[in-house]
C-alpha cells in the first residue's frame, strides 16, 4: 500500500476511534490487562462488544496507536505494510501502546507481533475467530499472550445498559427484573439489537460471519450446503445429532464434511458443540453431540421457529452464560437414558438441569428423576434445577438435595450463592 493512503486511513480511523462510545463496563477485569506486560487477546463473535472494550481500555493510556483490518480501504494490506503502518504510527505520536482490532484479517501477522512485542510494546488485539491463537502464533509467543473471550451482554449487562438497577430483590425490583427477562430471552444480548430494536442488525451480522469470516475466507465451495447447514443447526439448536444424521439429512457429501463445516462455524463463536460426558475420552469423543447458538436474538432472526422454543431459549441462554463463566461442561446420560441438561466437571461434579415450567406432574416427574438417577451413579449428594420462574426451594427425594432455582436469581446471583 502506499504510504500516505496508509496514513490517511489510520487518522481517520484514529479519530473515529477516539470518538466511540464509552458504553457499559463489562464484567471484564481491565486492571489486569493492563498489569500483565503480555500480549492481549480479546475474541469473541462479530458485534459483541471487542472495539468498545478496546476503548475503554484506551482510556487508560495517554496516548496509543490504533488499527482496524476489518476495513475494506485495507483489504490488500500485506504483512510488509506493517512496517509502513509502524512509521506512520510515529508521525503522529510517541506511543507504547498498540490496538489492532480484527488483525486475522492479515496473513502472517503472527511474526509483526512478536516483533514489536519484543520492542517493548504493550499490544492488544482483537479477533472473530477462535483459533487466532494458533500454533504458529503459540510457537512464537509462548507465555507472552493473555486471552480473554467475550461474548454478547450477560443478563447483568443487559439490566446495566437498560439502566436498571437490583439490590435487594423485593417484589417490585423482581416484577421489572422479570419483565426484562422476557425480552433478553426472545432478544439476546447483542448491544446494537439492544439500542435499534432493528432486526436487520442480526440478519446482516449473521451474513457477515457466513461471508466474509467462513465463506469467503476459508473459500467454501458448496456454499448452499454450507448455509442449509447453518440455518438446520440455528432451528434445532439444543437437539442431539450426529455428523452421520447430519450429513444424510441435509444430503451432504459426507459426516467429515459436516464435521468441518461445523468446525468452521465454531471458530466464529456462532455455534458451540457439547459432548456427553464420559470417563473415556473415546466414548466422550465418539459421542453424540448437542448443539448451542451464541445468542437467542441472532438465533431467532434466522432459524424457523416453533412452539417449544421457550424450553430450548433458556437452555441455551443458560449454556451461554456457563460458558461465559469458563465452566467445563458436558451434558450426561444415565444408564436408563435419562438426560440432564449440563455436568460441569471441574475440580468436583456438579449436575445443572433446565426446566422453563414444572407445574406439569408429568414434566416435574421426568426431570427430578433424570437429576436422582445421575446424582446415584455419580455419587453426588446435590444438584440445581433452572426454571424460569418457579419459586426458589429445596426439594428432599430419597437423600439427594435438589436447588430449585429461578434462571434470573442465578443469572444475577453469585455462584457461591448457590450449592455446588
């Protein structure tokens, strides 16, 4: 690129930069991104939040040097333009500081971060895709990065960035927390949906991920079998599939191709595959999969929808916030077939079942005995029921405690504030 195009890009991009929103801090620890001299990765799906982040991490700092790659002016930047980009940086300002917000953009951009990450600079960058860190960046930069994953606003975040406040959870404070709760389950937590209420928001992120982060990058040849698939995971998220059924359905080439297309959309945070846990690695690996979507909102933009969709809006909204926890978690099968939603394993086991309404006999029944039958053949004592709004209490069954617990009181309460 030529260098005063560069540098005509980078002002302008600087100063849009600069004039971002600060939004809402999130429960994100910015102290340490700051206190730790390596570099920092922050990845997460399209829209959620990574820039502004970045901004409030900027606010920090008197003075930096900031770079957005996913920027069409950009596209035939190349890794010797980083040099450029470096002495462009430097006409303007003596810095330390460096944000370069989607660099996968930019082949080989792995051996310009080591460099200047040498040189002293403190570097944050940010991805749409989970495999920014791969093994050639790992190589070069063993011990010297720090990841943070983001995902679309918590249930917290969102009550934040409404402006609503709860401290003591009296009834009027629980009537708005549960009124927001509605629509946080139908509408995600994507903050530009959020403000515009605009569905086209999601429609068009969802596209770009499909385009221009897989499609286009990876260069996926049948395309519309690639989107059938996509569309097929989005309306059955939380089922349990094979790539064998998969591929028969959907009249794909074959289960390996299924396996990679939706490797593919994982690496862009939309999708997240679950396994059934298992003390073999080979059965857990060779197990049947459950599939989960990163947001409600964008879920329900794109996938056909049908009447159980509450059920299967609150399993996935709390996979979410599991995994936004860091949780390691699978979903486990008893030996009668029963299913419980989630297992975290950890430093012990601990069962977690989703239930959107137990005043069914029929339903209370099914779930309280998929969760003693596990709690039996894991030697576990206790175990927690979701529900979205079932009085909170403690049902004793035959030795086995079960916490019943409503989705927004362990949306916004403390783990330690619920039995393990």
């Amino acid at each position: 690129m030529e260098s005063s195009q560069l540098l005509s890009i980078i002002e302008e991009q600087y100063r849009q930069f600069k004039r971002k929103e600060t939004g809402i801090p999130r429960k994100l620890d910015i102290q340490r991104q700051m206190d730790m001299p390596q570099v920092s990765f922050i990845t997460g799906i399209r829209r959620s939040g990574k820039s502004t982040w970045l901004h409030q991490i900027s606010e920090n700092y008197d003075t930096w040097y900031f770079m957005n790659f996913d920027d069409e002016r950009l596209a035939g930047f190349e890794l010797e333009d980083f040099q450029k980009t470096m002495i462009c940086f430097k006409k303007m300002s003596e810095a330390s500081v460096i944000f370069f917000d989607e660099i996968q953009h930019v082949s080989g951009w792995e051996q310009f971060i080591r460099r200047v990450y040498d040189e002293g600079f403190k570097v944050y960058i940010t991805g749409s895709n989970s495999k920014i860190l791969g093994s050639d960046l790992a190589t070069r930069l063993t011990g010297r990065y720090i990841r943070t994953e983001m995902y679309p606003f918590s249930f917290s975040e969102f009550l934040l960035f409404k402006k609503i406040s709860y401290n003591s959870f009296i009834t009027d404070e629980i009537a708005i927390i549960l009124r927001e709760l509605e629509e946080y389950l139908f509408n995600g937590g994507f903050p530009e949906y959020i403000r515009s209420k605009d569905e086209e928001v999601l429609q068009r992120l969802y596209e770009d991920v499909l385009y221009k982060d897989l499609i286009a990058h990876f260069g996926i040849r049948n395309i519309g079998g690639f989107k059938k698939l996509s569309l097929f995971l989005a309306t059955n998220f939380t089922k349990i599939f094979s790539y064998n059924s998969l591929a028969k359905t959907l009249q794909l080439h074959s289960p390996n191709t299924v396996k990679e297309y939706i490797s593919l959309l994982q690496e862009s945070y939309l999708f997240d595959e679950l396994l059934k846990y298992d003390v073999s690695l080979k059965r857990q690996y060779l197990s049947m999969r459950k599939i989960y979507m990163v947001d409600n909102g964008l879920r329900n933009s794109v996938a056909f929808k049908t009447s159980d969709d509450k059920g299967r809006l609150l399993e996935n909204l709390v996979f979410i916030e599991l995994k936004r926890r860091k949780h390691n978690i699978f979903y486990y099968k008893t030996r009668n077939n029963r299913e419980v939603d989630f297992l975290i394993a950890e430093d012990s086991l601990r069962l977690l079942q989703v239930c959107y309404d137990l005043s069914d006999p029929y339903t209370q029944e099914r779930e309280i005995k998929a969760l003693t039958e596990a709690m039996k053949e894991l030697s576990l004592q206790e175990s927690i029921l979701i529900t979205y709004n079932s009085d909170q209490e403690y049902l004793k069954i035959n030795g086995f405690t079960i916490q019943v617990l409503p989705v927004w009181k362990w949306l916004l309460t403390a783990e330690k504030d619920t039995i393990k």
